[in-house]
C-alpha cells in the first residue's frame, strides 16, 4: 500500500495525505548528514526534509549575534563525508558555516527535498498500517524564524492568521528527528519585575535584532555564555555602543581559543592550498585536532587522576586570566569548581575586550527595570555575599539602559520541545520521559514504544570537548545499519526493546554522577533541578563511535518481512553448509595425512573444501531470492 516512493493518496477526499516513505525533522547538520547520506550509501532520495525556518542550517541560521562563528576548528567541525578545503579561517564565522552547509546541500543534491516554513507539530504513530503521521503547519514566509514564545505572542496580539497560512497531512515508513537542543531560547525572567515599563528594546541574542541601532546606547547584557563572549567585546568597537554592562551569574572557565599551525594569518593564507593540493593534509590535520581534544577527556572523570589533571589546567587558565584581564576582575572571575563542570568558554576577544573602559562586568544580580534604567544589587551572585574578604561590589546601582540583550541561554532540557509525538497505545513520548525520570533515549537515538523513530542527537549525546558534528554523523551511520533493511523491504519494524533502553538510561544517569557535571561542585545548563542530566555524554567520543560502528543487535526488536524472512533463513543455511563443507573437507584431509606432504595436503584440502560445498552452495543460493 505504502512502498518506497513518494505518492500523493485520494487527492480530493478530505483526508488525503502524501507519502513519503522517509519524513525528517530539521534541515539543519543533523538533518542534512542524514539526506546526504541517503543518498551516497543507501543510493535513495525519497526523502523529505521539513525545517520551519526560513532557511537552511538550524541552529547556525538562526544565530546571527555579531561575531558569531564556530570555536571548535572547522576542518573538524564539518562531515567527514564532505570536506571544505577552502575555509577562510580556522574558526570560521557563522554565515560561512551555512555557506558550506548550503554547498553540502548543493553537491548532494537535496536542496529539493528540503521544505522551509514548515513546521512539523504532530507526529502520530498508526499502529494498523504500521506508518507514522504526521501533521504539518505551513507558516507564513519567516516567521518560523520566531521562537515558539514570540509565535505565541503573534498570534494572542494578531490572530492564528499572522502565523498559519495552512495545514497538511502526511504519512511516512521511518520518521527521523533531526532537531537540535539549541533551539528555543529561555525567555524573560519573570521574577524580574518593571520588563512592561522599560521603553528600549529587549531581545535575546539568539534572535538577533539588527534593526535596533546600538550607536550611542547604553546597553545591559544578561549572561556570560559563548555567545556573549563572543559578541560581547564588538559591541562598542564595531555597532558604536556608549556603554556595555554585562551581568555575570557565575564565572565560567575561559580557554585560550586553539591557535593553528602558522598561525592565524600564515593557515589562512597557507591552509586552502596545503588542503587542495597535498594528498592527506587535511585529513592528518583533522585527525591530529580530533585527537587533541579527546586528549580533553582526562578532565571529566572523578578519580585522582582526573582531579590532578584538571588541577594542572585551572592552575594555566587562571595565570591566563590575570594576564589578561584588569586586576579588578580577579575575584569575580575565578571559578570555584572544577574545569569542565560548565561549558568552557574557547575564547579569543571577551577576556581582551574587558580592558575596554566602556565595558563593566558584575556579578550584581538584574534586580528591577524602569523606563529607561536598570537596577542591579543589592547583593551579588559571586563571589558569595558571606565573603566578607571579598571586594567584588554589592551595593545597588542604577544604570541608564536603552537596550536589554539576553544571553542567558536555551531551554536545553525540554527535548524535542514542542514536538507533540503519540507512539503506541497513545503514549506521548514527553509523558514516557517523565515517567523515567527525565529525557532519555537508547544511544540518543531510540525509544519503546515508538517504532520507525530514530533522532538524530538526542538526550545524553552531547560532548563537552569535542565537535558535534562527529557525533551527529556517527548516529547518522548507525541509524543507515536500520534504514537500509527497511528500503529494501526486508524488515518492516525497527524499535529498540524497553528493557534495553531502561538499562542504557541507568547506566548513563549512573556513570554522569562520577563525572566532572555531578562532582565539581557546580549547577549548569546540564541538569534540571532534579539533577536529571539529559544533555551530556558521560564516555568519550571513541566509545559512541565504536558502539554506533558496532550495534548490539541483541537489544533491538527487529520484525522481518516475509521476503527478509525468507532472506534471513536462506543465510542461515549458506552459513550451515559452509560449516559442514569446512566439516567434510576436514574430515577428508584427515584421512590424507598418513605419508604425505602437508603444504600438497593442504593445497588438496581447500580444493576439496570448496568442491563439498560448491554444489550445496549453489543450490540454496539460487533460492534466496
């Protein structure tokens, strides 16, 4: 009835529905190795892939803050199945990035097969026809581009109209979920009162507003994450701002950004050319960064060990801050736990950038808002205010304020939020995630109860030294080692097995509580306030590969077709006859030994061998098909 193309179903009935046999959600790095490698190993392009941006590239569309680029190398932040020998620079910025994702788009030729201003709000699984289906929302031209709470606002002040312009039915075989967790941006601390008064603007970095002139204006920055380490230290230099005062909740550790071979000027003058024309450059390169930051993973664990290790880098990291950064920035900027406990900050201009007079950092807590000001304090966030040895101010101050940019970061623990998606028995799969606990998936990739669903970088896949990408292609290849028998129609179910699944989601909450985020003394995005850590990976990156590589096919339910069926039994059988053509030819070489010489012996063996079995072979060969 399905099959493996794409077909429209009763075009004029009311419940007409289009068929595509696989159906992805998000057209961003995930989402687009997953097309790709479609493509190139499974040689199939009945695929779609629905994105509700505006454009291609997720997570690296939509972030568009000034100075936004990759602080992971980007010869190792890019799919190994599609190299880039023409980077610009070693850490190249953001609207390079979605110029390589659009010419990875380009040369695989999926661009067709992606479909923006789609949102995608309802998967549902009919257990009957064995299909997934899903509902789509067709938005208005970029207002995808709106996080979900903006959309909300939009339409409680304009009606479903501003937002929805339609809305389709489709089914799919295989659902892939290739949305990211840097999606939906935290909003407004509600605790904080006066946001109704202030007259400037307020956004968040994640959406960057660029029709908001920042030359001479004071502007207030809440939160000293990457993004604001990055656009942070421009905002006076390049847009003009009067003043930059940035609020500081904790220090967070600050690494050195990696410097690459020649340096900055000699790679990117050297490095398109040495990647281009000398066979294994860049793939020696990759390998040698890949390795470097793995090496990082001694920092993560809980032993002596570890603790030495960290130890010796903290020691290095805050010798480089006190070079680096006015002597009044010393207490506040010390961390009191351990390297690693929060995401780092690989940075190459905040530390400098806070020698500018017109940039103020405190730890003095947003307090309330006026019309055109902003009061911080009384208190401070740190260092404690019980310090008493501590000079860090605590006083309240009222600052002038003409915009407010929120850099506090993203709803990381709602996983596929606000995907609403039904799996067997009309089991919603956030209602499975609390009942365990907390957001969990096998491998991140997999649940029960929801066969035919894989996602791409889901719960606990994250690393905390090494490239997304790398992770996000190792599920892609392993999520091909299910797919590929699906396509060929010789398995018609895929769906991990439940006890499975509540095993690996033991043994990971177990080992991240001997890890570096439970035991290093800090609270971070990582946790909820349960201490649930649905967001890291608590193993190193060579152990996710090797087991994506090398899957436990013991731990998955897998329903054959009666044509795999009849596969899987015939292999059966080629299996037992070669072992008893091994048999025989044994057998026969035995009785041969007396008087002979062994090399002849053996020569005479392996053509025995092959000449017992050859016909037994033959024979069931022929009837596998």
């Amino acid at each position: 009835m399905y099959g493996n193309t794409i077909h429209k179903n009763n075009g004029y009935d009311p419940g007409s529905y289009t068929y595509y046999p696989i159906a992805i959600i998000g057209a961003g790095e995930s989402g687009i190795a997953m097309g790709c490698r479609l493509k190139e190993a499974l040689g199939f392009d009945q695929f779609r892939i629905f994105d509700r941006q505006a454009g291609i590239g997720g997570t690296w569309w939509i972030n568009r803050y000034p100075g936004v680029a990759c602080d992971v190398p980007a010869i190792f932040y890019s799919f190994s199945f599609c190299p880039n020998p023409k980077w610009t620079t070693f850490h190249p910025s953001g609207p390079e990035i979605v110029k390589y994702l659009h010419g990875v788009c380009d040369k695989y030729q999926i661009m067709d097969k992606i479909q923006l201003n789609t949102d995608v709000r309802e998967c549902k699984w009919l257990e009957e026809e064995q299909v997934w289906e899903v509902k789509l929302q067709h938005l208005m031209t970029g207002v995808g581009d709106l996080s979900e709470y903006e959309r909300s606002q939009k339409i409680q002040e304009h009606g479903r109209e501003s937002i929805y312009m339609s809305e389709e039915t489709i089914r799919a075989k295989l659902l892939i979920s290739g949305v990211g967790g840097l999606v939906e941006p935290k909003v407004w601390p509600e605790e904080i009162p006066g946001k109704d008064k202030f007259q400037g603007r307020i956004f968040h970095s994640a959406r960057w507003d660029y029709k908001v002139d920042l030359r001479n204006k004071d502007i207030i920055v809440v939160g000293t994450g990457c993004s604001a380490a990055q656009f942070v230290p421009i905002l006076t230099k390049q847009y003009g701002a009067k003043s930059v005062t940035q609020l500081m909740r904790s220090p967070p550790w600050v690494v050195p950004r990696q410097v690459p071979l020649f340096g900055e000027k000699g790679w990117e003058e050297w490095s398109p050319w040495l990647c281009s024309n000398v066979p294994g450059f860049a793939k020696a390169v990759r390998l040698l960064i890949a390795a470097g930051l793995e090496y990082d993973w001694r920092l993560f664990g809980s032993e002596d060990y570890h603790a030495k290790e960290r130890k010796k880098l903290e020691d290095q990291l805050l010798a480089h801050m006190k070079r680096t950064v006015p002597k009044k920035y010393h207490q506040i900027l010390q961390p009191d736990y351990g390297v690693g406990c929060k995401r780092r900050v690989l940075d190459a201009t905040w530390f400098l950038g806070l020698n500018d007079p017109a940039i103020e950092l405190t730890t003095q807590p947003l307090t309330s808002i006026g019309e055109n000001t902003v009061t911080i304090g009384p208190g401070r966030t740190y260092p404690d205010p019980a310090d008493t040895t501590s000079s860090a101010p605590s006083h309240e101050v009222t600052l002038p304020a003409d915009v407010i940019i929120l850099a506090n970061g993203f709803q990381t623990t709602k996983w596929l939020h606000p995907l609403d998606i039904t799996g067997r028995g009309g089991k919603k799969l956030h209602d499975v995630f609390e009942e365990r606990g907390g957001p969990q998936m096998y491998m991140g990739m997999a649940l029960d109860g929801f066969p035919n669903f894989f996602t791409i970088f889901g719960p606990n896949t994250a690393t905390g030294h090494s490239s997304v990408i790398m992770a996000s292609e190792n599920m892609v290849n392993m999520a091909l080692k299910f797919i590929k028998p699906m396509i060929k129609g010789d398995v018609a179910l895929t769906e991990i097995k439940k006890e499975a699944e509540i095993e690996w989601a033991r043994d990971t909450q177990s080992a991240l509580k001997k890890r570096i985020w439970t035991t290093g003394g800090c609270r971070s995005w990582y946790q909820t306030e349960e201490g649930w850590n649905s967001t890291v990976y608590p193993y190193s990156q060579i152990w996710f590969a090797l087991r994506c590589m090398f899957p436990t096919w013991s731990d998955w339910d897998i329903t054959y077709t009666r044509k795999g069926q009849a596969k899987k039994s015939a292999m059966k059988v080629l299996n037992t006859l070669a072992l008893v053509a091994v048999i025989v030819g044994g057998v026969k070489l035995r009785r041969m030994l007396q008087g002979r010489n062994l090399i002849a012996l053996l020569k005479t063996y392996i053509r025995v061998t092959f000449m017992a079995g050859a016909g037994l072979l033959q024979t069931a060969a022929s009837r596998v098909e």
